[in-house]
C-alpha cells in the first residue's frame, strides 16, 4: 500500500470531523483548489461539518471550484433525484462556493478539467461493488468520462436514495482517467457492509473488477469509521 495512510476513527462522527480537518487544510494550502464531490449517504456529515466551519469563518470555499462527479440520465434538472441538485444542496451552496463545473457532455467535461489545470483533489465514497462515481466494475484504469448503464447492485444500493421513485438506469460518470489523476484522493467509508469491499480495495488485486483498487496508485487517504475496517 505504497503512498496509501489509512485514517481509522471510532465513529461516523469521527470520520466527519477528521475528512472535514483534511479538507480545510487543503483548502488553507490552496485557496482555489479543484474538488471531485461525490454525493451518496457517507460524506453527508463531513459536509455539513464543512459548512458549519464555513459558518464560523474557519476556512474560506470561495475560490474553490467543485466539479460534478456522477448524474443519472433523462431525468429533468428539477427531478428531485438529481444528484447536481444534491451536490449544490449539500456543498456547493452551504460552502458558499461560486464556481462549478457540471458533468454533462463528456467531451466538453474532460476540456473543462483541462482548462482548470486538473483535479486538486478528489472526495470518494466506495461503492458496495467496488465502483467509483458510476465507474462499475470492470473499469479500466484509463476509462474515459462516458455515459453507461448501471449494474444491479448499483440500481439495488442507489434506491436507499430515493424513497418511492425509481433508480434511473442510464448514467454518466467522470472518467478513472481524471479521477486517478487528481493530486490527492479522499476515500470516506463508513459502515460494517462496507467491510469486504474496503479490504478488497486495500488489500486484494488491483483489478477493473475493483475500480476503487487503483487508488493505491494515487495519493490516497482512506479515513473509515472502526465498522468498516475491522
Ligand atoms: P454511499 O454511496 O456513500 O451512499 O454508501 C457510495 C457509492 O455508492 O459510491
């Protein structure tokens, strides 16, 4: 696990506060970092804790850029299922952060990120089938951003989401490409159902059947809550 610092602490709580101290001092580093934001359930707290240090003028997010990592397809941009509904819910707007880059056309999202000079950092949640964004399994390291269609377990893990309404089953995701690229990788994952995959992520092949495996080949810091590691 070369290049690989593991972050254990006992709780949700303490994951959020240690994400939200790794976060901030990237920020303090670098006022106009480029950020990845993956929504789903595991960094919601960080992000609110974020939001409160914002409040309390602990750390600055106006220069910061956030960038889209993953959308579902044909759904309207008011449908409550909108993860860039979500991400500006949740980050964009309590950070008070002016600039974004929205994930819509892979092309023209790839020539974004260029024109930003690259990721800055990316924050991570861990799919329970190894994906990253919507990058399912197989996902070679140098798959492009693209639109897919989602496996069955994403469907099944991404109704937790959405109460009533249906998973949408069409997607695009940013590329393995940008995101094993980015300078720095935050993995956040939380809970005893994460367990299995995590140690597959850190400790087995890495391998497309493992998106998240070529992490170790970034500059990765994984911090998990005590459930989900041992
Ligand atoms: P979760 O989602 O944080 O809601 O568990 C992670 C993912 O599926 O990428």
């Amino acid at each position: 696990m070369t290049g690989v610092s593991l972050q254990l602490q006992p709780n949700p709580e303490g994951l959020a506060q240690a994400a939200s101290d790794f976060i901030s001092e990237q920020v303090r580093t670098k006022p106009d970092l480029s950020i990845l934001v993956a929504t789903g359930h595991t960094p919601m707290p960080t992000y609110a804790e974020l939001a409160r240090r914002v409040e309390a003028g602990e750390v600055d997010f106006s220069r910061v850029t956030a960038v889209q990592l993953d959308e579902y397809l044909g759904i309207d941009d008011d449908d409550p299922r909108s993860l860039w509904g979500w991400m500006r819910r949740s980050f964009v707007q309590p950070l008070g952060i002016t600039r974004t880059v929205r994930l819509k056309n892979p092309h023209q999202f790839e020539a974004a990120i260029r024109n930003l000079g690259g990721l800055d950092l990316a924050i991570l949640g861990l799919g329970p089938n190894g994906h990253l964004g919507f990058n399912e399994p197989p996902s070679a390291m140098d798959a492009p951003t693209r639109t897919l269609e989602l496996t069955p377990a994403s469907l099944e893990s991404n109704r937790a989401y959405w109460g009533e309404l249906t998973v949408p089953a069409g997607a695009i995701t940013a590329g393995m490409n940008l995101i094993l690229a980015a300078r720095q990788t935050l993995l956040l994952v939380s809970g005893v159902r994460k367990r299995g995959i995590l140690h597959a992520t850190l400790e087995g092949p890495e391998t497309p059947e493992v998106p998240a495996s070529f992490l170790r080949r970034t500059a990765l810091t994984v911090i998990a809550d005590g459930a989900a590691w041992t």
